[in-house]
C-alpha cells in the first residue's frame, strides 16, 4: 500500500540494492528508532519545546520516535515532528501526505504506531443486498478497481436466489 500512495520510486529509494558500507549502516539505524528501548524518565525543559531541536534529536536518534506523543503530549505535533525527521534521514519529500484533519488521539495506542499521515480511501455503494427478505446498501471502502461492480454483481446474484426460493 505504501507504494501505492507515494509512488515506487520511492519505496524502491528505501531499499539499498548494494552491499552496505560503514556510513550507510549509520544512517540505517537512525532509521530505526524504534530498536532502542525507550528512556524511563523524561526531563521537561523549555528546550523540549523547540521545534528544531526536536526534529534534530529524532534525527540523530536521541529522542526516539515513538517517544514523542508521551514527550510532547500532542498526537497531531509527533505526527508532524516524525513527518519532518523521515523527510530529513530519507531525503524524500512527503508533499500530498495529509497530517491535517485527523484525530491522532483516537489511534494512540490502537491501530498504527508512529503515524506520520494519513490517507484518505474512495467509499463506493453497493446492493442492495437482500438479506432475510431485508435490503440494505454496504459502503466499501477500497482501492481495488471492481471491487465494488463485482461485489453489486454478487448482491444481484443473491437476490435472484432470494426471490426463486419465495
């Protein structure tokens, strides 16, 4: 799905497809914070809230990334800081990656770790479904072309089989 939304290109950018040397290496472990145990305590300082300061410590791997909701308090600004620090380490722009307009506390801790976005997926209708002599319409969200025709052909099918066993 990744690929999907940014492109190949850069999944494929991710990949290295060549032996990796000693200066490569250190930067592929910057990419994965989330390897390093987190701190038990925080101190807080005015510092803490420095926007650049914080983007340079996910960077260099002293803060890790999935540190930051609990250390900021703030879903929406993790979300931007970690949207910010993989664009830095991957050199790869993020444009057209939305971070506005979603409810980042309503998946901490649920559904997606480290969110850096979100994406947005096409609904398309389907049925009606007759079910115990009942229609109903079923949205469907999807990226998969015909899905949604196919599974209306499949609603079409069960009420024909409905109807003869009236």
């Amino acid at each position: 799905m990744v690929f999907v939304f940014f492109g190949i290109d850069f999944v494929q950018s991710l990949i290295p497809l060549r032996p990796i040397e000693e200066e490569e290496d250190r930067f592929i472990t910057r990419l994965r914070p989330s390897l390093i145990p987190p701190p038990k305590t925080f101190t807080h300082s005015s510092e803490d809230d420095d926007e650049e300061g914080i983007i340079d410590s996910v960077v260099s791997g002293t803060t890790p990334s999935y540190s930051l909701e609990s250390k900021l308090g703030d879903c929406k600004r993790a979300a931007s800081i970690r949207q910010e620090a993989l664009q830095r380490v991957t050199g790869k722009s993020l444009i057209g990656l939305p971070l506005d307009g979603f409810d980042y506390e309503s998946i901490l801790g649920q559904c997606c770790e480290m969110p850096v976005g979100y994406v947005q997926i096409p609904v398309g209708i389907t049925g009606p479904l007759l079910l115990n002599r009942t229609e109903y319409s079923v949205p469907m969200a999807t990226t998969e072309g015909c899905l949604v025709a196919s599974t209306n052909r499949g609603c079409k099918a069960i009420r024909v089989v409905e109807r003869c066993n009236d």
